[in-house]
DNA sequence: CGCTGTATTGAGGTGATTCAAACTATGTGG
DNA sequence: CCACATAGTTTGAATCACCTCAATACAGCG
C-alpha cells in the first residue's frame, strides 16, 4: 500500500539510517530538497511483494524500516534468492540501465519503502555529485559481497560468512550488538547460499556446538566473533561501506 | 610501461571495441572529447602487472588489447581469482569508494589499458549523464555474473557457466566464432570458480566427450551452444550489456 | 635440451546432498 | 483460547560429487 511519507512523518533528516542512504553525504540543507522531492512510501505486510521480476522498474527503494528478500524462479521451479536488504540499503540498482526488474521483492516482515523515481534518482545523481559517488559506493559494495561469497568454497564458509555479513550490516547501522535476528528463514538462507537447507541447519547446529554461536529460533547470538571470521573467508574489505 | 596515446594511434572513435567501452552512447562530438582527455596507455607484457592489491588506486583501467587476471592472495597463500578481464572491460569499479586497489592485476598475454584517471571520470560522469549510466550498465552486469555463478551449485555448471560467459562476452566482441581461445589456464579458472583444478579438467574432458566442445591446449570449439546452456545456470538476463 | 609450469588420470576419503521422517513453531478460524 | 493446519526446523542414513594426494604426461620457454 503507498502512502504518503509526510501522513507516517517519515523524513530523511530524522531517518535512524540516513547515514547509510543515498543523501548521505548531502548537507542538511541538500538533504531538505532532497526529501521535499520525495512523495511516497510504501508500506509492506509480511508476505507482500514490492514488485515482481520482470516488471517495469519506475523506482529505486530505501528500506526505511523492516527486510526484504529478493528472489527469482528458475527454468526447474527452484526459489534463487539474490539478496536480502535490511532497513538502510537500497533496492533496484542492477535493474537500472534496462528499466525492468531482473527480480522479485517480498517483505520479510512488517516494512515500509521508501519510493525513489527513476527521474528524480538521474536528477538527484546530476545535481548532487556526492548522490552520484554514493550511489557507485553501494554498487561497488555490492560487488565486492557478491565476489565474496562466490569464493566461498565449503559450507562452512558460506554460513560463517552470511552470518558475519548480517552482523557486519547490522553493525553499521548503529546496532553493535552481538544478538542478531534474522528475519529469514534457514530454506532462504540455503537458497541465497545455494546449498541444501539441510546443510545450512548442521552448519549452525556445529557452531552452537562449538559455542561460536547459541541458536533460539531466529534469534542468533555471536558469541565468538574471533572464531567466526576465523572459519569464514578472510576479508579483502579495507574500509567500511 | 605507460605510452601517449597518441603515439600509438589509439583513438576512442577508431577503437574496435568502443561499443562496450565509456563512450557507448556519446554522441561522435563527446566521444571525441572524452579522447582528447585521456592521454595514456599502459603497455603490459605476459605477466606484467598493472597494479598490486592495498596499492591507492588512481585510475580506472580500459582494456584495449589482450586480457587480464584480477586476483587477491588470501592467508593461507590461496591465490583468489576475482574476474577475467577481456577486450572491452573496465577494471576497477569495485574500488572506486575507498581508491584503494582490492585485488592485483596481472596480464594474461601482452595487454593494452587505456588509463582513466579518476577525477576524468567524476567530470566525465558529471558531464555526460550516459557515461554515469554506461558505468551503472557495467556495474550491474558484473552484479548479475557474480551472482550468476554463486548460484551455480555444481562443478558442471560452474565450469559451463564460465565458458558460457567467456562466448558470450566475446560474442559482444562480435566475434562471431564457435572457437574460442581461452587466455587463462585451468588452474586459474579454478581459482575463479572456487574448485580444484582437477575438477576443471575432468568437466572439461567430460563436455569433451559428450560431443559438446572439443578441447585442443587453450582452444575450445563450442560444437553445440544448447546443450551447454542446459547444463549451465538458467539466465535471468533479459538484454544485453 | 632440460626445466618448469600446466594438464591429465586414478584411487581413496570427505563432505554435501538427497530422501525420509519426526518434531516444533506460527498462524488461522472456530 | 484451543485445535488444527501449515510452514519451518531437526535428525539420521544412504548416496554421490568433489577434493586430496600422487604420479605421469605434455608444452612452452630459456
């Protein structure tokens, strides 16, 4: 359902995760502009879709509060989840230079999206550079997530790594907690890492074995973050986002 | 070694791969713009690097001859293949935010790169909106392959998956052939799909068999593209780069 | 012509998948 | 608020795919 931004009072100077979002590097009076020429949000139930593969693709997404899950169906019928986006990131980059969408987007949870039309993002990009450099940052962010856990051999290191990346993100947006809940499920995990579900779950199983991790339900407490990045694969990353 | 352009007759409007380059969608005027602001050329012998891994990174790199490996070396002395670069591509998306080098890039045959400075991009970027898209495109479609092979569950696919993408990517090239010449050997393919070499080459002795490619040293004849693309990953994309 | 890196092949072990079944959460409607 | 249905998690056993190790063959290069 869209609504509008101003009716739920939502405003990109007060956002909790402006500091990870496009007008990042913007001062507070470019932020002001920037938010005034933002109308809508759309407000998301567990389970409803944003927008589906291979729709015209109008807008960029901010996920001002709640995660999404982005997946397609391939030729056999098999769920392939790309990537899940947690309050702070931004949705649809890949799908800008041929204007449809390569995926589908569904709500994990309770969320609301910021819309950003592709004419106001090609403006924004034009009249603010730094829009522009944020927006090759997350891409190149993106790349570099992507490249990472294409080279997770084993499914040691694919678990640890998803693990440590949700922990990463969460970290960045401010929550320096070592409990973590994922808001998705250990069949989507499996079909994001591509292995079987089954794997994912003796994976975790071990790590809470080996007091790396204690497991309750969704909710996942990192006990020993050292071990973690130990078993996972070693990072290339030298900055932060 | 770095050269003029000049001096080598390297021109943007003469190159025989600028469809894939920068300046795709400029206009002849701005295209000559953009060369007449790009001065170097960086002449690599076989096994030559252009730059190493944590070096601050200056430029973005155009291929414009030959081919090149990007590739990290882990902690435990793993040499980790990032990506293949060919005729065309563009080297160093990925860095941009933080300019510093994640990976070391090394020429597989004697190459050529067209040395974009950074602050040239910025301005380009800024000046002509379609190269902001043009990178975007770039940047969306090495998302797509990443992921492309993250979701490869199983040695054939992987190894399908790649020669896949090296036909498809020359076939851009328009290079029209069935026969291709692979300029990296199977240990570093290995190394970029994340599998034992062994495995490469008994996939490889196995399309061989099947009467799908035939194998001679790094040449490969791809005898039936559909077979291929069965055994390889379901495509998502839906236009070309 | 020999050296070095690359490719090829086989045997054996390990790790991940598959299939099957039981169990536990979660949500819905009566 | 409980009963039921459904979705998600957990566990075991059998199988299969890939890796490791080892040995040999080949190719390119000085």
């Amino acid at each position: 359902m869209i609504k509008k931004r101003s009716s739920l009072n939502v405003d990109c100077s007060k956002c909790l995760v402006k500091h990870l979002c496009l007008t990042r590097d913007l001062s507070a009076e470019e932020v002001g502009y920037v938010n005034d020429n933002l109308a809508n949000i759309m407000v998301l139930k567990k389970g409803e879709h944003a927008f589906h593969a291979k729709d015209p693709m109008k807008n960029l997404y901010a996920v001002h509060s709640g995660s999404c899950k982005e997946y397609w169906v391939d030729a056999d019928g098999n769920e392939c989840v790309n990537n899940f986006y947690l309050q702070g990131d931004i949705v649809g980059l890949e799908s800008i230079p041929i204007k449809q969408h390569f995926f589908s987007l569904v709500a994990l949870q309770d969320t609301s999206l910021c819309i950003v039309p592709l004419n106001s993002i090609l403006e924004l990009m034009h009249k603010f550079p730094s829009v522009l450099s944020r927006i090759l940052n997350i891409a190149s962010y993106k790349m570099q997530n992507d490249q990472h856990i294409k080279l997770s051999t084993n499914a040691n290191r694919r678990v640890a790594d998803f693990i440590l990346n949700i922990l990463y993100r969460l970290q960045e947006r401010q929550i320096y907690k070592t409990h973590i809940t994922l808001p998705m499920t250990q069949l989507d995990i499996s079909n994001c890492l591509g292995m079987a579900h089954e794997t994912v779950n003796r994976v975790l199983k071990k790590l809470n074995q080996e007091k790396i991790i204690t497991l309750e339900n969704k909710m996942i407490h990192i006990i020993d973050v050292k071990r973690l990045e130990a078993l996972g694969t070693p990072l290339r990353r030298f900055g932060q986002v």
